[in-house]
C-alpha cells in the first residue's frame, strides 16, 4: 500500500533541536493516555480541560506539515497526553484565506463536529503556547496497520459517510487520504480543517463516493442537530469568534441547502475535485 505523506499521520519527532523527518504511519504519542473504559483517547470535556488548562512542552516539529505543526506533551493535574500545536505565527500566507485564520478554522471545525454529534475531529482549543497563540489539538493514536486508500473509497462505512457530510458542511477544501485517522475499534478521526470555512463553494476532497446520492437518516439528524444550534444562536456565535460574519452565514447557507436537497454535494464546476496530491 502506498504510504499516506501527511506530517499529520507521524510517528513523533526524534528532539525539538534536531526534528527527525516523519516516519509515515500511525500517529504515536509518547505516553497515550486511555479514557475511562482503558481503550482510545480521552473523553472530549477531560481534553479539553487538559488542553485548555495545561503545561505544553514542545519535543518537535512535523517538518512535513505545510505550517509550523509542533509536536508537543501535554500535562495537566495528574494527566498527560500528547497533542498537536499549531501557532498562529507559524502559518504560511495563502491567496484564497486570510492571514492568521488557520488555526481558528480548526477550532471551528471541532465545534461544528462536535455540534452535530459526529466526534470525527479531535478535542481542538484555542489557547497561547511557546510560540504565542494558535490552535492545540489531542493527538490520536491511529491504526498503523488500516489500508488508507481502501478505507477511503470505501462507500459503507457509515462515520466516513458522516465525515463527507462533516466535509460538505464546512467546505473543506483539503480532505486527503492521509487526514483520515482510524482507531483500531473501528472509530474514526480527521485531521488538518485550517482550509476550511471559505464562503464561495470549493469543497476539494478524496470522499466523492456518494456524491448526489439521497443523505442517509444519520445525516438529516445531524444536519438537523446543526440547524437548530445556529438558529438558537449558540453555535453561530462560537463560530463568530473564529471566522468572519460572512464565513458563518455562508456555514448557516450550506446546512440549510444540504437539508434542503437530502442529497450529497457534487464536486464543483470551477475548483480541483480532488486535493493534490490526494494522499
């Protein structure tokens, strides 16, 4: 199988002063620390409140990461675990989103999954870290031994399904291969959301398998879930304080439409269906 490029399925870097380059594969933290029931990561308010509350330690850097990706520990009243930290100053400029709004878009990304009852993107916070402020997010250890190009044009596995509605929902204009982050007991994650949230229509993603097929049930609810959040105005108002006023209306406008045609998206006329390069 062809192994995935993303510096975000990385086995971690080596030392901070001298980043080894990724090996690509599963995703290892140093010391993983289990839920309640001993299996998978940590229940979503226990990491948030470890990565709201707690002491990072940078230990290196994904040098393949299009942006400053630091791998980091993470340690707050007796737990620790291993996250992701991305500042804000360490982003590259980018023509088609503004300056300093990735990391916000990944905060915006969990609320949204998280919202709609999906749990498909990692505990994600806003918080200040060695480098100023940016996004931090749990890292998740991934099944190293799942085939990632058969996982992704797989067409019956129903949380990718909900990850391709997750994806049409926040216009995700970089769902690759190697952003899929399966656990062994069948859960799935997706990482890397900085490119989403834009206002005009350029949803670019390896998940087209169900492309104007009807949405299934599970989507409607979830759809459903997401309408009445921003209509009540909590979620509207979390996501106004990581994207524009227009980004977030543009969000409100593609629920309504998704729940509108009960159908998957097709890929747009005017913009690459497909990330490059899709793995």
């Amino acid at each position: 199988m062809p192994e995935p490029v993303s510096g975000r399925r990385a086995q971690r870097p080596a030392h901070p002063a001298r980043p080894a380059r990724p090996a690509r594969g599963a995703r290892t933290p140093r010391k993983p620390v289990p839920a309640g029931d001993g299996d998978g990561p940590l229940e979503d308010q226990d990491a948030l409140e470890l990565l709201t509350g707690g002491a990072l330690e940078v230990e290196g850097r994904l040098v393949e990461a299009s942006n400053a990706t630091l791998y980091c520990s993470i340690s707050y009243q007796g737990t620790q675990a291993a996250c992701v930290y991305k500042p804000v100053a360490g982003e590259r400029p980018l023509w088609d989103f503004p300056l300093g709004t990735l990391a916000g878009r990944e905060v915006a990304a969990y609320a949204v999954s998280r919202a709609a009852g999906w749990c498909i993107v990692p505990p994600t916070v806003m918080r200040d870290g060695p480098f100023g402020p940016g996004m931090c997010q749990l890292w998740i250890d991934a099944d190293a031994t799942t085939d990632l190009i058969a996982l992704a044009r797989s067409s019956d596995h129903p949380q990718l399904r909900d990850m391709a509605v997750f994806d049409a929902v926040v216009n995700n204009a970089d769902r690759k291969i190697g952003h899929l982050l399966p656990l062994p007991d069948g859960r799935l994650y997706g990482c890397d959301h900085g490119v989403c949230f834009g206002e005009e229509y350029k949803l670019r993603t390896v998940l087209w398998q169900w492309r104007g097929r009807r949405l299934p049930g599970r989507a409607m609810q979830a759809l459903a879930r997401l309408q009445e959040k921003m209509a009540g105005g909590d979620l509207a108002a979390e996501l106004a304080t990581l994207l524009s006023r227009a980004e977030v209306r543009a969000t409100s406008d593609r629920i309504d439409l998704l729940v509108q045609h009960r159908v998957h998206p097709y890929p747009p006329e005017n913009w690459p269906a497909v990330p490059w390069p899709p793995v």
